[in-house]
C-alpha cells in the first residue's frame, strides 16, 4: 500500500469513526464496529492505531494539522510574530467551533473514562500550546509578560466560551464573516494588553 492510498484508509476509517461517536458515543464507537463501517480489518486498526485511544488521538491530530503546519512554519521562518497570529487566529478559531471539534468535546464530556478527553489534550492541546507559547516568547520579548500568560490572554480573547457554547448546542456554527470578525476584535484587544504590558 503506497502513502495516497494509505492516506485514503485512513480518511475512511476516520469519516466511520466520526458517524459512529456521533450515534453511539466514545463507548460505543468499538474497533471492531469503526472496522466494519470502514470496510477495514480490525487487525489494521490495531496495527496502525494501538487502540481506540490512539485512532481518535490521530483523529485530533488531523484536525489540528492546519493550526500546527502554519506555527511551525512560522516560527521555523521566524516570521513576524504578529502577521503568523493573524494568519493562524482564523484557521485556529474555525477549528475549535467547527463540527469535527465540538463532536469530539460533547463526546468526551460524555465519557466518564476519561480517555476521549485526554486523547483531545494530546493531540490538540499538547502539540498546539506549545507552538503558541514559542510564538509568544518572541512577540513578548523586551516585556516582563510571560509567554504563557499571552497565549491565555490570546486563547481567551479569541475563544472566550464560544466553544462551550456550541458543545451545550447554545449556538450554531459561525459563519466565515463571523470568524473574521471574532479575530479581528479579539486581535486588537490583545494586542493592547501586549503593548500595555511592555516595558
């Protein structure tokens, strides 16, 4: 099996996965029924994935790929911090409200295991935060503002309790001008808290 094609199992699989938490839940959506909605051998599952924990991990991962990609782009160019923020803010915030995340999150807050919630902190939180902080280290630079006191100022600036919000079913799913207009806003305002904070 060449990448593309390995590429496209995996699509599969993860297209199944999601059909399968959204009617059953994290407990329900089994290897073995993913397996058969993929039309793949649980054998493959286990050999790609390890376990469920590790296929809904990648799951994660893949949705926070954009995100990831264009911070590590910019911080390995050493872009300006301010232009990647902006760039990044749109495809961050689209990310975390749009179906893929908040089907994962009402799931995980389902799942009294634990498990799902954690595999969303590895493969989201845990890869991305730490991208962010990176890039805070350079637009904090000649302040006395923690790197990671900015990203909480930035992640709650631009997500505030939308996410929550839509995991409850308080609100639908922005539109693109609604994003806009959200990163815009929650930009200027945390960029006067950067500038206030320099010293």
């Amino acid at each position: 099996m060449n990448e593309d094609e390995r590429q496209e199992r995996h699509n599969a699989i993860s297209r199944a996965a999601y059909a399968l938490l959204a009617e059953h839940g994290y407990a329900g959506a089994s290897m073995l029924r993913i397996a058969r909605a993929a039309k793949a051998s649980n054998e493959t599952l286990y050999r790609w994935y390890g376990n469920k924990d590790g296929l809904f991990r990648a799951m994660v991962e893949d949705n926070a790929a954009e995100t990831r990609r264009l911070l590590e782009e910019a911080i390995e160019g050493q872009d300006d911090p301010r232009a990647t923020l902006e760039r990044i803010a749109p495809v961050f915030l689209a990310m975390l409200l749009g179906d893929k995340a908040i089907l994962l999150n009402r799931a995980a807050a389902a799942d009294p295991t634990g498990k799902l919630g954690a595999a969303i902190s590895a493969g989201g939180r845990g890869q991305v935060m730490p991208l962010l902080d990176q890039l805070m280290q350079r637009l904090c630079a000649g302040s006395d503002i923690p790197p990671g006191e900015a990203t909480g100022w930035f992640l709650g600036l631009l997500v505030g309790d939308l996410q929550v919000r839509r995991i409850i079913h308080d609100c639908p799913a922005p539109a693109p001008e609604e994003i806009e207009s959200r990163c815009r806003m929650a930009l200027q305002a945390f960029y006067r808290l950067i500038d206030g904070g320099a010293r």
